[in-house]
C-alpha cells in the first residue's frame, strides 16, 4: 500500500530542518549546541518519517469507516515502531535536553530566532510523545481489529 505522509508533519519536519540548518551556520555557543542537536535529531526524524508518519496517512480513510485489505501492508511498518518506541522515547528525553540547551545558548546570546527554533522544537517532541505516537499503535490495533487479524 502506497501511504502518505500528512503533508502537514512533512512540512514540520522541513521547517524544523531548515531552521536548524540556519542554526548550524552560527559561530559559537548557539552553532555548537545546533551541532550537538543535529547529532542526534536528524536520524530521529528521518525514522519518524520511514515508520511513524506514513501510518497516519490513512487517518481520514478510518475516519470515514474505510478499512481495507491493503491497510494490512503498514502493520509490519507499526510493529516496527512499537519495537522501536522506547528508544524513540528515550532519544526525545536526548533531544529535549539539546534542545533546553540550545535555548539557553539562544538566549544568552540574545537570539529570539533561535530562542523560538528551541521552543517550537519542545512543543513538537510533545506533541509527538502525546499525540503522534499513540496514534500509530491505535491505528495498527485498529485495522488488525477490523480485518481480524
């Protein structure tokens, strides 16, 4: 099954690389905690994007009551990010912390840009952690319930 990802999480995700990207350039402590960042986000966002998001591309097809055989191809994909959660888990604990850094560089050096890069990046994570996330596993449990599998 061809699934896409939300057109609204592959925009995020670009905004936030482009953004970080802009952080990387900078000299100092901001460019430095930017690096240590980069380390660690980018392959995490890169593995949200091949197991997370394309699951929730079939999210108005559930909505409406449409399950079909085909939604069966992205169970393999969930189970891998089930057995994958709690390093996913553990990694945003890392990329919390970065990004608590970066806004503390940020803010010393009197950056709101990067102040506010910092920030929309904590709510981001929280809201994969409260949001995205289970509704991945609701949707694997969902169309195992409805094909009985």
């Amino acid at each position: 099954m061809n699934t896409k990802v939300p057109i609204a999480l592959k925009l995020d995700h670009d905004e936030l690389r482009a953004n970080l990207d802009k952080a990387l350039k900078e000299r100092g402590p901001v460019g430095v905690a930017a690096r240590e960042l980069a380390n660690i986000v980018l392959p995490h966002m890169a593995l949200e994007e091949k197991l997370a998001f394309p699951p929730l591309g079939l999210l108005a097809q559930l909505a409406s009551g449409e399950v079909t055989e085909e939604m069966e191809a992205v169970l393999p994909m969930i189970s891998e990010f089930i057995a994958g959660h709690d390093a996913l888990r553990s990694e945003h604990q890392q990329i919390g912390y970065k990004l608590q850094v970066l806004l503390e560089a940020a803010k010393k050096a009197g950056s709101d840009e990067y102040t506010q890069f910092a920030y929309r990046g904590m709510v981001h994570e929280r809201i994969e952690e409260a949001v995205i996330y289970p509704t991945v596993v609701l949707i694997g449990k969902y169309i195992r319930q409805q094909l009985k599998r």
